[in-house]
C-alpha cells in the first residue's frame, strides 16, 4: 500500500513514494520521466508494484523506479500527499 507520496520542489521534479506490507517499508524514487510515463498509477494508486532498481547508496534501502503497476484493493485506503 503507498502510504505517502512526496514531490519538494527542491527535488528537481522527483518524486518519493513510500510502500508498506505486512513485512516493513520501502522508500521509491521516481523521476520525472518515470512520474510522467505513469502519472494515473503515481498520483492515485492505493497500492503497486514497482520494478526498478534496488539502491543503498548510504545504508538505506530504496528502488528507483522504472514502472508503477495499480493494485486495485476491495479495501479503501488513503495516502498521506505532499507537495
């Protein structure tokens, strides 16, 4: 499920989702091209797939996003969005 989507405007045009299941929290980076490509998914999604590369660049765990895949959930759900 995304639990927040985060789009600073001192990001460059990135745009950070966060991802949680039953076994813990990923944090996703998306770029632009990425954001733009799956916009609906990106900005609406209650729950996805993401394919992407596994990143650790300083102890923390993350995936750069390559494709956003919808989950459509029979549970309804809210994200926390920022801007």
């Amino acid at each position: 499920m995304v639990t927040h989507r985060e789009r600073p405007g001192t990001a460059g045009g990135v745009t950070f989702l966060n991802l949680e299941d039953e076994t813990g929290q990923v944090n996703i980076v998306c770029t632009a091209d990425v954001r733009n490509r799956f916009r609906k998914a990106g900005r609406a999604a209650s729950a996805m797939v993401v394919a992407g590369r596994l990143e650790n660049p300083d102890g923390t765990v993350g995936v750069k996003a390559g494709h956003l895949h919808p989950l459509y959930l029979k549970v309804p759900t809210r994200s926390r969005d920022f801007h």
